[in-house]
C-alpha cells in the first residue's frame, strides 16, 4: 500500500512539474517576442512558485553578502563592548552550505514532495520535527574557523549544546571537547542527535549532568517560554571561573514559542527592544549583563538555513555573544 502510494504521488509530481516546465516555456517564448509582463506571469500553482524563485534566487545572488557581518560600531554604546567586536567573513565552509542548500534545493521532485508530506504532518507534529523527519532544514550559524576566532582559548573539556536540532551546527563545535552532551525537544531531532554519537539530556533535567565547561545556547532564548530562568540555570552549570557560554540571538528580537504554548507567547520576557539592529545589541547586552555574564566576544552574521521551492537558502541577522559568569 505504502509503495502504491509513493509511485502514485511520484507520478503526479512529475506531471505537475512536466506542466510547469511548459507554462514556464511557453512564457519565456513569448517573452522574447515582446508580450507585455503581466501577460507573462505563469498561471498554474506550480508555475507561479518556479517563476517568482526564479526572481528570488537572483536578488540573493546579486545581494552582497558583506553586509550579512558588517556591524555600525559607532552605534554600540558601550567603547570597551565595540572593541570586543571580532569581524568575521563569508569563508569557504559558509560558501559550501550555500552551495549544498542550492543544489539541494533545485531539487524540484524532492521539494513537492516536502511540501506535500508536510501539508498532511502539520496536523500531528511541530514544523521542527517535520524537518527533522524530512532531514530538511538545516541550519548554518558559524564555520570552523569562525567558531575557534569566537573561542580561541577553548577550555576543552565538556560542551552542553541547548535546543542542538539535527546537530549540524553542534558538529562544528563537537571536534574541541573532549565529551558532548545535548537537549532538544523534537523526537525526531533527539533521534538524530543519538545518531550523531551524542548524549542526548533530559530538556528538565539536564544541569544534573553538569557541571560543563561550555554550554551554548544558539538561536533559543527567543523559543523558549522561559528565558529569564534557563539564563539562570545556565550560570550554575558551567564549571567556575572558567566556565563559557555562547548566545547566539536573532534580531530583531521576535520571541516565539513553538510548543506548549496556546498563543505561542513566553512566561518570561526579555525586554529586548531598539529600532536598528546596533540598538538591540546594546538592549540584549543589559539584559545579559543582569543575569549576571559579562561579554568577552562578540560577532554578527548569517543564521542561514536550507531553501525549498520558493528560494535557494534563507538567511535571519544573528548576532553571538561569548560570555563569562561574573
């Protein structure tokens, strides 16, 4: 039943995508014998979506991606935080992601079918654990070597990677210690990181486990319903004095919490506000400061992720802190 179903659907696929390849055809043909624009806008769906990522993939590649860690220093208020600021660049492991999540993503067949299985599991599982299961969507926060600029002193020892997801990004830090230790709420998620070859803790009790040597805490305080009391826990799990934590923060700051919560609203907020990206720094910078961290280093880039049939990758403003409990 299960293979009469995936041949049932893999044809319909492939006449659905048959169809737009034509309207899409016939378009440009008409294109070049001077139709007016509107004219040539696609009808179908399918043909629609293929048309406007073609227009997406160009504004991506034409956008500079410079800017993506580029910060305005003379608005950090803070002299002795904008001499912390380590500039990073596009590096080549940056530009293997991109080039995969391209690649991966003009994959027309596999991306309708994404979209189809993840129509029908929205109504059973999180967005996060339809990619988990799907293996797609993952994310790209920092390379190698950004992370040993970020961290070049790094105590060796035991990392505690928070909310961790499929462990692409824990990998990257993975290499440095001596033993891993992760949480992750997905089911499936937690499936791959096992997978991975890392101990997956318990998302209540996981500071049993500690204390760590360096926890990172990427992308999550704005999921969390409880940021305020995780940052707390956080500062009495890592080992004194030399004990590190990495905060990587999208912003502007838009807290959402995807499970457990009716209006997908946290307990606890932040307080983290500004119109320019350089005033939520100096706002998130407060807020770490009285939950007792004090900054070390710090860095803005891309927090990228996997495209699908709309666009080749996606990409949020991240900004990420290395802290030390006062």
């Amino acid at each position: 039943m299960r293979a009469e179903f995936c041949a049932s659907a893999g044809t319909a696929l492939i006449l659905l995508l048959v169809s737009a390849l034509l309207d899409l055809r016939s378009k440009s043909k008409r294109m070049e014998e001077g139709s007016s624009f509107s004219y040539l806008r696609p009808r179908g769906a399918l043909a629609r979506t293929l048309y406007e990522r073609m227009a997406n993939d160009k504004a991506v590649e034409e956008f500079d991606k410079k800017k993506w860690y580029m910060c305005n220093l003379d608005a950090i208020q803070d002299e002795k935080l904008r001499q912390m600021f380590v500039q990073l660049e596009l590096d080549k492991e940056t530009e293997q992601f991109l080039e995969d999540s391209t690649k991966k993503s003009e994959n027309i067949i596999l991306q309708m079918w994404h979209t189809m299985v993840s129509a029908v599991l929205q109504w059973f599982l999180t967005r996060t654990s339809i990619n988990g299961l799907l293996s797609r969507g993952s994310m790209f926060i920092f390379s190698t070597s950004h992370f040993r600029r970020l961290l070049p002193r790094v105590p060796g020892g035991t990392l505690l990677d928070l909310g961790a997801g499929d462990g692409m990004i824990t990998d990257v830090m993975a290499p440095t210690f001596g033993q891993v230790f992760a949480t992750e709420m997905s089911p499936t998620m937690r499936h791959s990181l096992a997978q991975r070859g890392y101990k997956v803790l318990d998302v209540e009790n996981w500071s049993e486990s500690g204390p760590f040597d360096v926890v990172s805490c990427l992308n999550l305080l704005d999921r969390c319903s409880k940021p305020w009391s995780l940052l707390t826990e956080i500062r009495k799990s890592l080992v004194p004095d030399t004990g590190r934590l990495i905060v990587a923060l999208v912003l502007p700051f838009q807290p959402y919490v995807e499970a457990n919560s009716p209006d997908h609203s946290p307990e606890e907020s932040l307080n983290i506000n500004g119109e320019r990206i350089e005033d939520q720094i100096n706002s998130t910078v407060l807020v770490l400061q009285s939950a007792g961290f004090e900054i070390e280093r710090w860095t803005r880039l891309p927090y990228l992720c996997e495209g699908d049939l709309g666009q080749s990758y996606y990409w949020l403003d991240d900004v990420v802190f290395v802290l030390k409990p006062v």
